[in-house]
C-alpha cells in the first residue's frame, strides 16, 4: 500500500467517525449541533498535549474522548431547555468560545498550535488500517444503536419530545446520553487525527469544519447509518478527484446541501426509497 492510499484510508476513516458521531445526536436524537467541531478539537488538543508529555497512545485516545465527552454532557445540560434552532445558535457558540480560548493559550501553542508531537510508534500503513479500524467499529457501534431499544428511544426524542415525555421518556437522560456519545466518539476522531498530522491548528476545529461534518450527515440522510458512511465517502473522495474540486469544495458542498434539502430531503438515504438501517 503506497503512503498516498494509507494517508487516503486515514483521513476517511476519521472523517466518517465524526460524521457518524454527529449522526448520533442529530440523525438519532434530533439535536441540531453546529459546534461539533470543538469537540474534534478537544479530543486532539488533550491527546496532543498528553502526547508530548510522554503519554501512550491508548491512554491519549482514552483521554481524549473522556474530556471530549465530559464538555459535551455540559453543553447538553445547558441545552436542555432550548430547541431547534436556539439549540443549533448555543452549539454555534461553543464552537467559537473554544477556538476563542486555544488561541489565547500559550501552553496550547496560541495561533501556532501545537507541534512536534511525537509518532503513534507505527508506520503509516499499520496506523491508516488502526484507524479503519476504529471508523468500523464506530460504524457496528451505530448499527447496533439504532436497532436497539436506545435507538427507539431517541426515535421517539426525535420525533416528539412532549410526546416521548407522556410514556414515560425521560427526555433529558437520553438527550445527555447522544450527546455525550457523540461528543466522546468525536474526541476519539480528534485524538487519532493527531498522530496522523503530527500538528494541529486552531484553524484546523474552526465553525467551517463544523459545517463539513454536518453536510456529510445531512447529504448521506440524518439518522441513516449507511447513508452517512456513503456520503462521507463520496465527500472525502471528491477533491481528489479533480484539483478544482478541491479548491472550490466549500462551494461545492454548499450546492449539494442545497440541492438535498430542496430535491431530496431524506438524503441518499430517501432516495433509494426504504428505511434507513
């Protein structure tokens, strides 16, 4: 396998653990979260950190989805009381205050971020293929979250909070429970990107990545597992495609979320006409 392909394999593998963590708190839950970028960061940041002072591998990637999810159960208990789109406008927000403070820290490296972080202690081949390792077991993980009676429940959360409540769902358990999932398996994400880089920049968790994510979530079909594993897929793949499609990829993205909201609302997902597994 050539370094290109592992480095391929790589940046896929992550880019689909983050979509499929955010497939479980807005595709499963219905939380609209346009920070989930800052929880990437927080993974990368405490894995980077702990990294430099020595730490392991295993005990960074550990770490990093603990403090990943740990700030994500915060931000669900502050997001308790809001919906829709005062929820997606507090997420937002989370997103800027944590750029807003790595920038002004210089024990995070400020603007410069962090650097020089030592090797995961694998070659590039080995470590792409631990990292697709990962991305399946995030993709099994979600499978089996959806068939599961979590997965009903947060269908359910989704569909109807006031509703849900009536039967006896208690709304703010399973709401914390998507997020701190989520957050913790976007950590991870963040955590296994920093052995990849080597570096990590502030830039690198601003609100656009955000966006990013949630259109792989939103083209592939919010709460669709396969649909989002596909779109992903495609998404990663196309700036390699053609070097115009690299350098206008933001504007290209923004075309195909807006052609899937107004043609295909259900994503690739609906248009294959069944339900989503």
């Amino acid at each position: 396998m050539s370094a290109y392909i592992a480095s391929l394999i790589s940046v896929i593998g992550i880019n689909l653990i983050l979509a499929l963590s955010l497939n479980i708190i807005t595709g499963f839950c219905g939380q609209v979260s346009l920070g989930h970028a800052a929880f990437y960061g927080l993974g990368a940041y405490t894995a980077a950190y702990l990294a430099k002072l020595g730490a392991p591998l295993p005990l960074t990637l550990l770490a990093g989805m603990a403090m990943a999810g740990a700030i994500g159960i915060v931000v669900g208990l502050t997001s308790l009381r809001v919906r829709h789109d005062f929820l997606a406008v507090t997420t937002m927000g989370i997103g800027f205050v944590f750029l807003g403070f790595v920038r002004k820290q210089k024990w995070l490296g400020g603007e410069l971020g962090i650097s020089g972080i030592p090797g995961s202690g694998l070659d590039a081949v080995t470590y792409a293929l631990l990292i697709a390792g990962f991305a399946m077991a995030v993709l099994g993980f979600s499978l089996w979250i959806k068939q599961s009676w979590m997965g009903f429940t947060f269908d359910a959360v989704a569909d109807d909070e006031d509703a849900a409540r009536t039967v006896g769902v208690n709304v703010s358990t399973y709401k914390l429970t998507a997020f701190g999932i989520g957050t913790a398996l976007a950590g991870l994400a963040g955590g296994l990107y920093v052995y990849f880089a080597r570096i990590i920049l502030p830039d690198t968790f601003d609100f656009v990545q955000s966006i990013a994510i949630l259109t792989m979530v939103v083209i592939g079909g919010t709460g669709s597992v396969w649909g989002v594993f596909a779109a992903t897929i495609a998404l990663t793949l196309l700036p390699e495609v053609s070097r115009a499609a690299a350098d206008y990829r933001l504007l290209i993205f923004g075309a195909m979320l807006m052609l899937v909201m107004r043609f295909s609302p259900g994503g690739l997902a609906g248009l294959v006409k069944r339900k989503p597994a």
